[in-house]
C-alpha cells in the first residue's frame, strides 16, 4: 500500500514530542546543568534551528518539558485506576500507582528543577507554578477517586504525595533500602483509617 505522508501538524507534533521526551531523559541522566539545548537537540535528532523556533531557552524547553510529562503520568495514572477491578482495594491501588509515578525518570527529572530553581529566580517562579499546578491535580483527583473523603479529603492527598515523595528520595540513594516496602504498607493501612468505611475496603 502506498505510505500515507503526514501532515505538516502531524510531524510538527512528533517533533516536539521527540525533543520534551529527549530533555526529561537528559534532565534524568546527566542532572539540569550538565543538560544543554545542543545536546537535547542532539539527542531528539532536531536541529538547532526547529529547536529554538519551538522553545527559545533552556528553562522553556525544561519546564514544558517536566509538565508534559506529569500531565502525561496524570493521565496514566487515572486510566489505570479506572481499570482496576470493582472488588480492588482502591486504597492500596492508588498507593501503588502514585509511588510508580513518583519513583520514576519523571520525579528525578522534576527534582533536578527543584534544586536549580532555589538558586536561580527566574526558574523558581515557573516551578513554583508547575508544582501549584500538580498539587491541585493531585487534590481534586483524590477527591474524585475518594468522593466521601470528608475532613480526610484536606489532609490525605498531601500526606501521601509528601510521604512518598520523601521516600522516593531514599529509594534514590538506597534502591534496596528494606524499610521502603514497610512504609509504602504502613501507608496504606493509614489509608484504610483515614477514609471513611463506604471507600475504603
């Protein structure tokens, strides 16, 4: 069959795709200032010149970068909890999916933005609202998947992304670490308590 050429849209898209895919592997690999436009460009198989016709500097091409991936994990991580099983523990499934999601390339990527931006102004003010941004995406997801949460429903969504996010730091420099399960099961049993009886199992 003859091969169906791609629109201009289409390739512009995959182009884009190609290079944010390219920075959060730099970003994980080789740390935020080792990572440069010349690599990533590099790396994506893009020139320089459609590079910056895109993202015209580096915190650009980060930042959008690291959104796209939690957006894209975001996504992941609702569709997967919709295909558990009426009979899952719903408690436990959402532990173990959001530490998939913050135990991964995307976390590492994002925490080598965390540490740049402390010491540099102008990329702290856009992780600042990237970081609002998925703190709200984590809240009013929780309070979709637990509805009858109540009080909880203020408390536990932080509790859990701050807990397993700490721990994702251990599990950074400790891969092995044997208290990392232990806190991950202890989680979900203070999961059971904190939610009311109608959502948990």
């Amino acid at each position: 069959m003859p091969r169906v050429r791609r629109t201009q849209e289409e390739r512009t898209a995959a182009m884009r795709a190609r290079l944010l895919d390219a920075t959060v592997a730099c970003l994980f690999e080789r740390g935020y200032a080792r990572t440069t436009t010349t690599l990533i460009a590099r790396r994506a198989k893009v020139s320089r010149g459609a590079q910056l016709h895109h993202f015209r500097t580096k915190e650009a091409l980060v930042t959008t970068a690291v959104q796209h991936l939690f957006d894209q994990r975001t996504r992941e991580f609702l569709d997967a909890f919709a295909r558990l099983p009426a009979s899952a523990d719903r408690i436990s499934g959402a532990v173990d999916l959001l530490w998939s999601m913050i135990s991964g390339p995307t976390f590492y990527a994002w925490l080598e933005l965390l540490v740049a931006a402390r010491t540099d102004a102008r990329l702290r003010k856009t992780v600042t609202a990237i970081c609002a941004r998925f703190v709200d995406v984590v809240t009013s997801t929780f309070h979709a998947l637990f509805p009858t949460a109540g009080a909880a429903g203020d408390v536990a969504p932080g509790f859990a992304f701050a807990a397993l996010q700490g721990l994702a730091l251990d599990h950074m420099v400790i891969p092995e670490a044997p208290h990392i399960g232990l806190v991950i099961e202890r989680m979900k049993l203070l999961g059971g308590i904190l939610l009311p009886r109608k959502d948990a199992p």
